[in-house]
C-alpha cells in the first residue's frame, strides 16, 4: 500500500469552518476539547487554497464522497461529508465536524491517516475521495 505523504490541504471555506469549530469548542471542558486540539495542531500546518480549482478532486473535503478502510479491522466504509444539519449515518452522510470527518479532512486518495479516535488512536487508509 503506498502512502502519499503531503500537507494537509484545504480550501479557504472549509479552513474557516474548521478554524470556527475550533473556536467555539477549544475549552478544556468541551467534551470536543481533544478533537478541537487535534484538529488545531493539524491546521496550524495546512496549506490553505485561495483558489478552489487549486485543489484537487481526490482531497477530503466538504461534500467529498470517501470510502476508508480502518487499518486494525479491515473494514471498508463509504460516506459523503457534510455539515451537521445534513448528517445522517444511515443515509452515508457523516458530519464534518465527527472525529472521522475531522480526521479525514485535507487529507488525499491513497493517504494514511493517524487520529486519536474515542477508542483510541486509529489508522484510516483513504481508498477514494472525489467530489460530491
């Protein structure tokens, strides 16, 4: 299995909404308070696109369809990303702002990504990615 290995990458929009998240949520009493964490030391280091064409169409981001495979279980899973008022994980609608969706976010086809789950830390490989 190859890996790509590049910084994370996110559009102008999805940076804000993420930055935002964190803002509301960045308070060692959150229960959201490590995800908040995680994800603010994952930005501090992402490359930002002005431009939406300059990202390309295998990069998570909002709206993206995704299929990952968790590394431990062999389980293959297949959603699309969205904003909370549209997730429904029956319907493979996951919430950008979950601790997978927030995991996944900036990350590309082909990527192995490390994140400090509920139940642990946890390798996702990212099958696919496209746009919604």
């Amino acid at each position: 299995m190859d890996t790509v290995k590049t910084k994370l990458l996110l559009k102008r929009f999805d940076y804000e909404l993420l930055m935002k998240y964190i803002y509301e949520r960045l308070t060692p009493f959150s229960d959201d308070y490590r995800n908040a964490t995680q994800l603010y030391e994952e930005l501090m280091e992402a490359e930002i696109a002005e431009e939406d064409d300059a990202i390309h169409n295998d990069v998570v981001q909002l709206n993206s369809n995704v299929t990952v495979e968790d590394q431990k279980s062999g389980k293959q899973m297949k959603f699309k990303i969205v904003l909370p008022s549209q997730a429904n994980v029956g319907q493979g609608r996951l919430s950008i702002f979950s601790p997978l969706g927030i995991a996944l976010m900036g990350y590309r086809k082909g990527q192995l990504v490390t994140w400090k789950m509920p139940s642990g830390a946890r390798e996702f490989f990212i099958r696919d990615a496209f746009p919604g």
